[in-house]
C-alpha cells in the first residue's frame, strides 16, 4: 500500500517531520508484507487461530492503539503536530496529555481544519475555551465552547481559509489580554 500523497505534503509544509514520515513509509512496507504473505493452509490456519483465541484480549487492546490505516496514521501525526505547536506558542495551555485540552483541540480541527493549522489561532481559541469550565467554580470540569464562538468558527470554514483573520478579530473582542500579549 503506497504512503498517500497527501503525507508528502505534510512534509514539505513541515506539519510532520522525516522521522515521521520515515514511520509512514515503513508502515505502508509493513502492509505490502503483510499483503504479499503466501496463503497458509487450513491446517495452520486453525492453528494460528487458537493462539490468536487465547491472544485476543492482549490483541484487542494492542490493535486500538495502532492506526488502522495509512491515512489514520496521517490523520494521528496532524492532530499531535497540531497541538504540539499550539502548544509550544502557548505553553500556559499546559501538557498535550490534559485530554479536556485534546478534546477541545479535536473540535477545533474537526471544525475548521485551517484555524487548527495555525498555531497562534488554535492556542488562542485553545486559552478562551479551557478558561471556560461548564463550572465555573471548578478548574477540573470540563471546557466549554462559547456558542458564539463556535460559530465564528464554522463560518470562517464556511467561507474558506481567508476568513482566518476574522477569527483573528472576534478573539481581539473575546480576549483582549491575548491579543495584547501578542504585540
């Protein structure tokens, strides 16, 4: 199975790194091997399912962990690429291992992959959302989108990625201190 197109491009934009896209291809060489295996005979078949029967768990808890697919393991490396620069343009958003803060970073991708590009624009929106608990009166509650900015952020997809300064303007009116700090 070739390593998709689209990871060559991460590289040459620097959303993922040579080691990253060393793993790729050596993911995808595992896949051609995998493929090319020779056909096994019923006879080994049931015995490799026995073991595997007895393997199952171990096995199940393994395979969650393992992207399924090249593209996944691409979709993987954008996500942590992401929010590792997010993060280290904003490092008072604390650890990539906080999952409210992943989980929040999530939502943004998957609304507006072009705001989560850019690591000024998704730290900034990252701050707002995680300095707004469901509780208030509790910093562990979970993080809370803001209606209205959740919607600036899907018209700014809507409209494509020139509408990235719009964002860029409604957090000058939402977090002024951010945008001042920026200066």
């Amino acid at each position: 199975m070739p390593v998709p197109a689209e990871a060559y491009e991460l590289f040459a934009s620097g959303e993922i790194s040579s080691e990253e896209l060393l793993e790729l291809e050596k993911f995808a060489e595992s896949l051609d091997k995998t493929a090319a295996a020779p056909p096994m005979s019923a006879r080994q078949m049931m015995a490799g399912l026995g073991g595997l029967t007895l393997a199952a768990p171990a096995l199940a808890y393994v395979g969650s962990k393992v992207p399924k697919t090249l593209q996944g393991a691409v979709n993987s490396m954008r996500f942590e690429g992401g929010l590792r620069k997010a993060l280290e343009v904003n490092p008072q958003l604390g650890s990539a291992d906080d999952p409210n803060l992943r989980m929040a970073y999530k939502t943004i991708q998957t609304t507006n992959p072009e705001y989560a590009k850019d690591p000024l624009i998704a730290g900034t929106i990252l701050d707002m959302v995680m300095n707004n608990r469901m509780d208030p009166n509790d910093p562990s509650s979970a993080p809370r989108f803001e209606p209205t900015l959740l919607s600036e952020i899907q018209k700014g997809m809507a409209k494509g990625p020139d509408a990235t300064s719009a964002i860029a303007g409604e957090t000058a009116k939402v977090a002024p201190h951010m945008m001042r700090a920026l200066e």
